[in-house]
C-alpha cells in the first residue's frame, strides 16, 4: 500500500497544527491568567496595600493570556519564508518520504514517537517536542481508512480530539 499526498502552500496549516498541539499549554496559559488577573483586580480594588504591586500582579496576569496569541502570531512569521514550498508525501511500510524543491528524506517508523489523527492533518512525532503537520483533507474515505489502519500497526496512534499531552 501507498499513499501519496501533494501538499499546496497553505499558511494555515501550520497555525492549526500548533494550536492542536499545544492546546493544553494554552488552555493553562489561558486560566492562570485569568486567576492572576482577578486576583490583581481584587487585591487593588477591596484590601489595602501597594497599588503598583497589584498593577503589576494584573500585568503578570494579562501577559499569561496573551502568551498563546504570541506563539501562534511567532509561527506566522516562520511560516512566510516556506510558504511557496509544495511538499509531497509518499507513505508506505518502510517510511514517509517527503520530497521538496531542495530535496527528498526517509523518515522510517521506528523514528516516529507517536502520531494523530484530525480532520484535515496528520501530525507526526519525532521527539517530545518536535513533529510534523501532513495536511489529509484531499485523501478518499478509503485512503485514509488505509491510512489509519498504517498508523495502528506501525505507531502509537490517537484519533482522538484530545490525546495524551506527554
């Protein structure tokens, strides 16, 4: 079995891909922020104290909630010098082979940490916190039948929308 995927330029991609991947970072990030900023709030409005701590207690807070839109806005900026870049992906028992205008690369199964499942990406696992987004919105219900039936046998595989963080 093989399974080829041209990849298009699409920015979005990326920006998906690492807001699945972090969503848990974010969501923390997201509710410590929200608890510092309600405890600033709190502190300045109702005891008695220093101002500028507590205003610096809310600066902490509003900096926690806007970490994840940071990350997300510094991906964007990676994302512009490969945007032209078509990928293709040739996916079989061996590997993924991954070829591009500068080239082409083996990535064989015993590599690859773990993998999930989306809608529309395929994201692969090197490391801990390195891994690769394969768009799959143009495979057929069969292909990607196949697909998942691949990934079961060779890696650790999630298909749900919220797998283990680690």
């Amino acid at each position: 079995m093989r399974i080829v995927i041209v990849a298009a330029p699409d920015r979005r991609r990326p920006i998906a891909a690492v807001r699945y991947v972090s969503r848990w970072l974010f969501r923390c990030f997201y509710a410590v922020g929200s608890v510092v900023v309600a405890l600033g709030v709190v502190s300045l409005a109702i005891l008695p104290g220093d101002p500028v701590l507590d205003l610096a207690i809310i600066a902490l807070g509003l900096f926690c909630l806007a970490y994840p839109t940071g990350v997300v806005a510094s991906v964007r900026r990676q994302q512009r010098k490969y945007a032209a870049m078509t990928i293709e992906y040739e996916i079989d028992e061996d590997g993924i082979l991954t070829r591009a205008e500068h080239g082409e690369s083996k990535l064989r199964w015993p590599a690859i940490e773990r993998t999930a499942l989306t809608d529309d990406l395929l994201l692969l696992w090197v490391s801990r916190n390195q891994y690769f987004p394969i768009p799959i919105d143009g495979l057929s219900p069969a292909e990607r039948a196949d697909l998942e039936d691949l990934l079961e046998n060779r890696t650790r595989l999630w298909t749900t929308s919220d797998p283990d963080p680690r």
